[in-house]
C-alpha cells in the first residue's frame, strides 16, 4: 500500500446494517452502505442500475457480499444527505443546511432522479431557509430594478438618438446651410 493511499483513510456510512450495495462517492472515496431495494424504489437511475436486465452477467448483491457502485464525479456530502433521508436516517442530517448544500442536493437528485422522494425534505430545508429566501429575492429583485434601470436607460438614450436622426432628416430644407449632410 503506497502512503498516499494510507494518507486517505476509507471511510463508511451505514446507512442500512444489512445493507448490500456500497456508494463509493467522490473524491474522498466515501462509503455508503445501503439498500439495493429503497435505492431501486426511491430513484429510476439506480432501478434501471440495479434492476435484472442490467445485473445480467453480474452477481446479485447481498449484505455478505455488496456490490460497489462508484460515483466519483459527486461530492460525498450530498448522495450522504439523500441516502439518510431515503433510509430514515434523520439524525444524520444537521438541522440548518446552507444553501450551497441544498443546490448539491438538488443537482444530484436531479441526476439520479431522487426528486420525489426528497419533496417533503425539501419543503422542511426550505422552510428553515425562509429568511435565506427572501434575502435572495430582494437581490434578485434589486439587480432586476437595476438591470431594468440599465436597459431604459439605453432604450431612452437610443429613442433620443432615433428621434433626432429623424428630425434632423425631415427638416424643412430652405438652403443648404441647414442641411448636415450637405
């Protein structure tokens, strides 16, 4: 074993004792031990994964011997924060997520189509980040008035523009002195 590898301890969650299929997520490479069957019934990514047509060739799973399913592209904390909530494991999640994880949490959900086992979830994290949620709205609201403001802004420079182009087109031309082109 090189040091790099011993630097990096493997670390688990289990989420089901009995579980029979490891989530090895991230970077960090960290396990989660969970049920094949709330993962088969909670997302369509991982159904089709772990269903009989593409287990073919492959050994079922068991709690004695799981299979391993690799996500490395994720981050470990929001599949961790998905599989508690889809395992009943509550006391895993800390009461007042950021924001920051909560977008996580949506992008993977929204990856492994977890959506609508994490609806109730997600209306308790959203409640809890009600103030959060106005203070975005006001931004959002105040950059609009802004970027609002910007635009009539050029609008009306641009309509002033096009309003003395025109007039100075249709002037009555009595001589030549007061025509600019000429």
């Amino acid at each position: 074993m090189s040091d790099q590898e011993e630097a990096q301890p493997n670390c688990a969650v289990e989420m089901a004792e009995s579980g029979d299929v490891f989530l090895v997520v991230g970077p960090e490479k960290l396990e989660l031990r969970v049920q094949s069957l709330i993962l088969k019934a909670t997302s369509k990514t991982f159904a089709a994964r772990l269903g009989p047509n593409w287990t073919k060739g492959h050994e079922q799973p068991s709690p004695e011997k799981p299979m391993e399913i690799h996500l490395p592209e994720d981050n470990a904390v929001s599949p961790k924060y998905i599989c508690a909530v889809t395992h009943s494991r509550s006391q895993m999640i800390p009461k007042d997520l950021s924001a920051q994880d909560i977008l996580d949490i949506a992008i993977v959900a929204d990856k492994y189509f977890f959506v609508d086992a994490l609806e109730m979830a997600n209306r308790s994290w959203l409640r809890v980040c009600d103030k959060m949620k106005r203070e975005i709205w006001l931004s959002w609201l105040q950059h609009t008035y802004f970027g609002m403001r910007k635009l009539s802004d050029r609008l009306l420079r641009l309509s002033l523009w096009i309003m003395l182009v025109l007039t100075l087109t249709f002037i009555p031309r009595r001589s030549k002195r007061y025509w600019i082109g000429a």
